[in-house]
C-alpha cells in the first residue's frame, strides 16, 4: 500500500469541528498525485504525452471523526487497471494515529487526451509501468462497462 501522511490544518475542518468532505477529497487528490509522480507519471511527462487524469467518480465511506491536529496517514491500493490502462480505479483508506480505518472511498477514473477532450489509452512506456503498482485484494482488470456499472446517465434541463 502507498502512504501518505497529513495533519489536519484549521483550514481542513468544517463546523461541525472535524475533517470535512472536501479534505478528504484534497488529501485523496494529493495522495494520488504524490504516488503518480513517484512512478514516472510527473506533470512533465503528462505534458509530453498532452495527457491528465480524469475522476468519474468517489464514493465514501466515513467510518469514525478525525480532528484538528491530528495525524492521519491516507493510503492507496490501485484496485482495477483496463488492459491499455484507460481506466483505473484506486482505493483510498484513511487511517488515524492508532492505526484505525476512519473512512474508505473507491475512486475511479480514466486518461483524457489534453488535445482532443477524449479518453485515451497510455502510451506502451506508462503502460509498463502499472505492473508495479501495489494492488488491493479486490483488484480486477477493468472493461468499459465497468465504468458504466452504476446506471447513471445525464438528465438535461428542458429550456
């Protein structure tokens, strides 16, 4: 499992005193770049490929609170990869400073072409890297499907 270890700053609580939703987001979001970076997926090689990471969606689960000043480790686990490696999903799961799991969110997302707004595969030299990554026990190799599983669709507004 990747870890990475925050303390809860005031800008991070909500009025109700704890960790709001949106550090949790921020704390996701920082991890998963901090482990992209440190396997070969820097914004310089992004750039080069004109490629970025997109979220369909995080799904939460919030277990127990978290507080101001405490610590708390956010770890990582890819749990899919799609053969090209379009598609991704990660688990996230945030721990405390005695090691309890507070909170779980399953992540999951895709590569965008910067220049053509649309989904890609990785090139053949990222795509080797994946082999490396630490994979949770639910892994699974993703189809497109997979990322439709959910059955939600846009409702427009009639104007």
């Amino acid at each position: 499992m990747y870890k990475k270890q925050f303390e809860i700053r005031w800008s991070d609580v909500d009025a109700n005193r704890h960790l709001a939703n949106s550090a949790y987001t921020n704390f996701m979001s920082h991890t998963r770049m901090a482990f992209l970076v440190e396997n070969g997926f820097s914004m310089k090689t992004l750039g080069e490929y004109h490629m970025g990471p997109v979220v369909f969606y995080e799904h939460m689960y919030y277990f127990k609170e978290a507080f101001l000043g405490q610590q708390i480790v956010v770890g990582l686990e890819v749990s899919g990869l799609s053969e090209d490696g379009m598609f991704f999903k990660f688990d996230h799961n945030f721990y405390n400073e005695k090691g309890e799991n507070i909170a779980h969110c399953e992540m999951l997302g895709a590569w965008m072409d910067l220049n053509s707004r649309k989904l890609t595969k990785l090139p053949e030299t990222l795509l080797a890297i994946k082999s490396t990554f630490p994979k949770s026990d639910a892994y699974k190799t993703l189809t497109k499907e997979d990322t439709r599983v959910s059955g939600k669709k846009p409702v427009h507004l009639t104007i």
